[in-house]
C-alpha cells in the first residue's frame, strides 16, 4: 500500500515538474520576445529622430551639420548592437539578416565619422527595413508589423528622395499607397486603426505628390507630417 501510495506522489511531482518546465520556457520565451519588441522601438525611435531632425534642419544645413549629435545617435545605437544580436539568434531570425543588421551599423559609424551624410541616409534606411523582418519574429500584433512595413516603404521614398534618387523615390512611395490600400481591405486592421485610414492615406498621397514634382523641401515636410501622425 505504501508502495501504491509512494508512487502515486512520484508520478504527480513528475506531472507536476514537467508542467512547470513549460511555464518556465514559456515565460522565457515571452520575456526574450517583449525584450526584442522593445530593442525594436528603441532602434526605430533613434532611426526616425535622425531623419526627422535632418528633415527639420535641426542638425543644420547641409553645408554646416552639426556633427557631434548626428554622431551620438549612431553611438546610441552601437551601443546596443551585442544586446540585440544575441536576443535576435533567439528568435531564429536568420544569421544573414543578423549579420545584415551588425554591417548597417558598423557602416553607419562608419559613415557618419567620415561626415558622409548620404552613406548615412543609406545605412538608417537598411536598418529600417530590416525591422518588420524581426518584428515578424517577436509581435503578436500583425498589424503592427504591416504598420511597420509600410512605414518602411514612406522612409526609403523620402531617404531617396534626400539622395536625388527620383525614380526610386516615386516606386517606394507607389508601393506604400497599394500596401496602404491592401491594408485598408484587411478586416481585423480595420477594426483597429478604424479612427486614422482616411488620413494615414491623405498623408501618403501628399508625400507622393512632392515626390511626383521632384520638390525636396516640400517631401521632407510631408515626410514629418506622415511619421508625427501615423
């Protein structure tokens, strides 16, 4: 009977010890997820202030920039390089998008302490449109992932906008108007973002008419507009 009973209890600590195994590689899964969502925020936050700033003139004229604070954003986000890197090979992101991502940065520190404002500009917008690929890794939200996607598409139309790349401007800025109308049909993005649709794509539309005329100064405002109220 004793026997009976002791087994009893083993087999119920080993049902017990499996189950919370799971709790606890859940939990770590979910904590090295959210931790990745928020690397994400933080990089895209660094990323869109510097563009942002260049676009306001706040780091000041082409011919006279203000290149000790150009320098500490891209500081900023050497700083963290490691600590995303190992969080990344976590979430089986690819090794090539990983290294895709250490090369951008590197180029970019690169680039900026060489005074090279347009391999800046390139190696932001490389960064920018690795995220929605690690956000597919780590948000639950999908929406938020084609909310990045498409944000992706309106920086690389107003990076080569600021190289004088027209044409590449005008078929990035084309491909976020029929992502944006894509999204649109999309019944659970509708539901959420219901209150904004009719003006994320007002907003599209008139940085694609800058681009369309090849105006610079009237993009990088209609660029501002787009990211203050998306």
């Amino acid at each position: 009977m004793i026997k009976k009973v002791c087994c009893g209890l083993v087999l119920i600590l080993a049902f017990i010890t499996l189950l919370t195994g799971c709790d606890i590689d859940n939990e770590s899964e979910n904590t090295i997820e959210n931790k990745i969502q928020e690397e994400i925020s933080y990089i895209e936050d660094k990323i869109l202030t510097f563009f942002s700033m260049y676009a306001k003139n706040e780091y000041g004229t082409i011919d006279n920039l203000n290149w000790d604070l150009i320098e500490e954003n891209a500081i900023e986000l050497n700083n963290v390089l490691d600590s995303v890197i190992l969080d990344m090979s976590e979430v089986e992101i690819p090794n090539e998008n990983i290294i895709n991502f250490k090369d951008s940065v590197n180029k970019l520190s690169i680039a900026v302490s060489n005074k090279d404002i347009n391999g800046a500009f390139e190696e932001y917008r490389k960064l920018y449109a690795l995220l929605p690929m690690y956000a597919e890794k780590s948000y639950s939200n999908k929406n938020e992932v084609k909310k990045l996607k498409l944000k992706s598409e309106v920086v690389s139309s107003y990076v080569y906008a600021n190289l004088l790349d027209w044409e590449q401007a005008k078929n990035t800025i084309n491909s976020a108007e029929v992502m944006y109308r894509e999204m649109m049909d999309d019944v659970d993005y509708m539901k959420e973002y219901s209150y904004n649709l009719n003006k994320i794509f007002i907003l599209i539309n008139e940085q694609k008419n800058a681009i369309e005329v090849e105006e610079i100064e009237l993009t990088k405002i209609k660029y501002v507009n787009f990211i203050e109220k998306i």
